[in-house]
C-alpha cells in the first residue's frame, strides 16, 4: 500500500515536473517572440530616424517623421521635425536673400553700364571738339563757333544726366524730402502745360488741358508733381509729329485722382510697354538720344509716383499714340492710411 502511495506520489512529481517545463518553454518562446516583435518595432523606428537624419544631410529639409506616441522616439520625432522646419526656413531665407543679392548686383552693374556709355559719348565729343579748336580751328570763324556749340550741347546733356541720377538716387533711397499740402489739380495741370507749351509750338503740336473734375485736389508735392507732368509732357512732344496733339488732364477715382497725358504720337510696341519705366531704357535708343532724352525720366516718374503711394501705367498703340496714367492721394487721410499700409505698392 505505501509502495503504491510512493509510486503514485513520484507519477504527480513527474507530471507537475514536465507542465512546469512546459510552461517556462511556452513563456520562453511568447518572450522570444514579444522581444522580437519589439526589437523589429524599434529596429523600423530607429531605421525611419537614420533615414531622416539621411534626408536632412541631403538637403531634404521637407522631409518629416510620423510624430506617433508619446514616448521617447514621439518626442524625438517632433525635435527633428522642428528642426527640419527651422533649417528649411533658414535655407529658404538664405536663398531669398541670394538671390536679392544677385539682383542688387545685377542691377548695379547693368547701372554701371548704362552710365558709362551714356556719359561716353557726349564726354567723347567734348573732347574732340575741344582739342581740334585747340590745334587751330579756335581761330577759324567757319568753324569755332560750331564746334562750340557741340560742345555747350553735350556739356548740357552732362548735366541733365547728372541732375537725373542724382534725382532717382534721392528718391530711391528715400533721401528726397517732401512738402505734401493740398494742391488745385487743375493748376498744376495748368502750370505744367503753360511751361512746356513753348517747345510743344516750336514742333507745330497743340497743348491742350481737358476739363476735369471741378475743384479737384490731391495732397502731394507741387515740386514733384510738375517734375512728373514735365517729364511726360517732354517725352510726349519729342515723339509726337508736327500736327499732332498732346492733352492734359485728371478723372476722380475714389480716394485718388488719375492724372495723364495723352498724345496723338508714333507710339509704343506692346513688347515694350512692360520695360517703359526701367533706368536708361529707350524704344529708339538712336532717336531718343538725337532728342537729348537722357532715358531716366520715366524712371523718375514712376518713383516720384511711388513715393506719393500712387500707381503708373501706360497705354499705347503704334501709329495712334500713348497715353500716360499716375495716381494721386485726395487727400491727408488717404496719404497717411496708405503710409502704413505695409501691403500697398505702386505698380
């Protein structure tokens, strides 16, 4: 009976043995399998970091990780995607930054250029002329006084271009002070017509001033508004023909007044309405420069304009004329909204 008892007893070890084997090799393999589970989880989110941080050293700033979890690879997750977004907003502004810098130079050298071949013929001519009255033509009635007056008429030319330059750099750099007070739109219209009306007869054209609104005022500056009407009304005669017409006047527009000038003259070509404002640029360069035109006075119109917050346009058709536009505040209140409006431009 106690052999019985003893053998069954060793049968129950055994079995309870085998079940406990059994249950640590089942609970080793679920380990097993868990750690695997894990360390292939970990092993994709630590091959996703090396690939980004890859994609970061490629220059890939776009690129981002899944920001997933609130554990330690979340947070490290959302620390590169912010730096990512900062780096790419660095490069973004270095490059925005390169590229004003290579349009600054550009602009400098086109502007060394030009200058340089404006001033070199007239300086070329003065010297000619000069140093032939110097050999002897001084004393040569047949000649001297012509050759002077080539000379007083390129030393003229020197200064307007000068004038010119030193114009647009003031107004460029916003060293040029202006006096706004409210000013009559049919006198300066008035005044600007009655001082050009001399040269526009000499060519045989009519000047005339339209009707406009009745008491119109705009709040400006009368030095540089007569500067800005001069301008056109000169360009306007040098390219209308004898017979022709140029016509002075203003409309309404809300808080502004559109001041033009149109004219019945040669016109413009349609490729060359977008470039009309550039510095130094000419439709005929040969003819503006037998006119004595210096190529900045439209550049200085459109930057006088800007600096009254007004707009500059033009129209045109060859053979049938141009016409000029600017815009002009109506008012202070207009003037000073627009003042700190930091989204307003002048086109």
């Amino acid at each position: 009976m106690g052999g019985a008892c003893g053998l069954l007893l060793v049968a129950l070890l055994a079995g309870s043995r085998y079940g406990i084997l059994a249950g640590v090799a089942l609970a080793f393999v679920l380990g097993a399998l868990a750690a695997a589970l894990v360390a292939r989880a970990l092993s994709r989110r630590v091959t996703a970091v090396l690939d980004h941080a890859g994609e970061l050293a490629r220059g890939n700033f776009r690129a981002r990780l899944p920001e997933t979890g609130r554990g330690e690879f979340g947070q490290l997750a959302r620390t590169m995607n912010r730096t990512a977004g900062e780096l790419q907003k660095t490069v973004e502004q270095l490059q925005r930054e390169h590229a004003e810098i290579e349009r600054v130079e550009r602009i400098r050298k086109d502007f060394v250029i030009n200058v340089s071949h404006e001033l070199r013929t007239p300086l070329a001519s003065i010297q000619g002329y000069a140093e032939t009255l110097m050999d002897g033509a001084l004393g040569d009635p047949q000649y001297n006084m012509r050759f002077l007056g080539i000379i007083r008429h390129n030393a003229e030319r020197l200064a307007r271009i000068t004038q010119d330059l030193l114009t647009l750099s003031r107004v460029e750099q916003n060293r040029q002070k202006f006096d706004f007070e409210p000013c009559s739109v049919h006198s300066l219209l008035k005044q600007a017509i009655e001082l050009m009306r001399p040269m526009a007869e000499k060519g045989g054209i009519r000047l005339e001033l339209e009707p406009g609104p009745v008491d119109a005022a705009v709040w400006c500056d009368s030095e540089a508004v007569s500067q800005i009407l001069s301008n056109l009304l000169d360009n306007a005669i040098k390219y209308t023909p004898a017979g022709g017409r140029i016509a002075a006047g203003a409309e309404a527009r809300g808080r502004y007044v559109e001041l033009f000038v149109r004219d019945t003259g040669i016109g413009i070509p349609a490729e060359e309405l977008p470039r009309l404002f550039e510095r130094f640029y000419r439709v005929d360069k040969a003819r503006s420069r037998e006119l004595g035109g210096t190529g900045l006075g439209l550049s200085i119109v459109k930057h006088l304009v800007a600096a009254h917050n007004g707009a500059t346009r033009v129209e045109s058709r060859m053979g049938e004329g141009s016409a000029f536009y600017f815009t002009l505040p109506a008012d202070e209140s207009a003037l000073a909204r627009e003042r700190l409006n930091p989204e307003f431009t002048a086109s």
